[in-house]
C-alpha cells in the first residue's frame, strides 16, 4: 500500500518536470504530516487497538482503510466540495452527525460482543480483514474534519506557481498518506507483538472491550463537537 501511494507520487512529480518543484516546502510538508502522524490522535489510537485485540494484518487492513479514505477528502479539497462544507452549516452539522451515529453504533457492537478475547479460537467472532478496511475507510470519510483540516493545511505547501491546484493538492494528499500510512503502519505493526501477552491473560479481553467504547465513544463526541 505505502509502495503503491510513493510509487504515485513520484510518477506525478516526475511527470511534472521537477526542477519546477519547491523542494523546501515539500520537505517541511512531509515533516509537518509526519509529526502530525505520530502525535496521538483517534486515528493512530484505532489502529493500535485493532492491532491489539486482532493482530498486526488486521491493524494494517485497518490503515489501509483510513488511509484511503483520505483520497476522498482529497478529492473534495481540490476541486472545492470542502469549501462548500465549510460554508454550509447544516451540511456539515449533518456529515459528522453520521459519523458520530456510525462510531456510536460501533461502540454498541462491541458492547454487545462477548468479553473473552482469543486471537487465534474461533469461538469468538472477528472482524475480517475487509471489513476492518471497511470500517477505517467509512470513518475516515464520515469525519468532516479531515477534509477542514486538508483546506486549511494544504493551501499553504502550495509549491508551483505555473502547476495547476487540483494536481498540486492530489500530490499533497498523496504524499500525506504516504507518510501516514508508513507511520500508522508501524504502529499496527509493533503493537501486534502485544498478541502473545493478550493471548496469556485471558481478562485482557474484558479490558480491551471497554478500551474500545471508550475510543469509539470518545471520537464520536470529537466529531460531533468539532467546530469549523
């Protein structure tokens, strides 16, 4: 996924004749994005709890969804839908309503599901991995304020005067989800060595399963409150 997202971006920046390039500010793009990645966050927090409870393969499904969905709010920053959101109060008031709905429903499920947790017994059910991808992308998309956050930060790593916006911003977003996807990735992938220990106390489960309300709860909330 993150070869597939780099392989793009420098197709794109070749293609675009890069001595034209402002290499400065696109350095100090990736450095903002990657701070940004580590910082915690609901995002970086969902996968590590998705890597935690069903392992490192179901975490990166889970980044690859969030991930993708940020092509989304690409999309709607560079050819102006995110402005309109901006704009529109009851458009936005009824975006992250169902985002929040959505996590709320999540947070139901899994209130509903049993407390023990095995890893590797089928006794209990699990989430594949294309519904976890499912899942990250629905929420990454259902959440308003990455694309206000994709407005306010991309315009100003704008780096060609002559390039067109729309292609400069769709090489913005590719670059951030390639930094985000390397970064979150590395997260899913040290957090499921945890799956060994988890799989030795078996009470672990009943501590994740509130863990996860609370995340699913507690972003639901960040969404529904969020401010343009």
């Amino acid at each position: 996924m993150l070869i597939t997202y780099s392989n793009f971006v420098f197709l794109i920046l070749f293609l675009l004749k890069l001595n034209t390039l402002n290499y400065d500010l696109l350095f100090s793009f990736v450095i903002a994005t990657s701070v940004l990645a580590i910082s915690p966050g609901p995002d970086n927090i969902y996968v590590l709890m998705q890597s935690i409870v069903n392992g490192k393969k179901f975490g990166l499904a889970t980044v690859a969804g969030l991930i993708s969905g940020c092509l989304i709010h690409t999309s709607l920053v560079a050819f102006g839908v995110s402005a309109i959101i901006k704009e529109n109060d009851s458009l936005f008031f009824i975006i992250k309503l169902f985002g929040a709905l959505y996590l709320l429903y999540l947070a139901y499920k899994v209130f509903r599901a049993k407390a023990e947790l095995s890893l590797t017994s089928g006794d209990i059910p699990k989430k594949s991995m294309t519904q976890l991808f499912k899942q990250g992308f629905i929420m990454n998309v259902l959440n308003p304020k990455v694309s206000i956050f994709f407005l306010a930060f991309f315009p100003g790593f704008l780096f060609n005067d002559s390039m067109s916006t729309v292609l400069q911003f769709y090489v913005l977003g590719l670059l951030f989800m390639s930094v985000s996807a390397f970064i979150f990735s590395t997260i899913a992938i040290l957090a499921g060595s945890i799956s060994e220990y988890i799989m030795q106390h078996k009470r672990t489960g009943l501590y994740l399963k509130w863990l996860q309300i609370i995340v699913f709860i507690g972003i639901a909330i960040l969404i529904f409150t969020s401010k343009k």
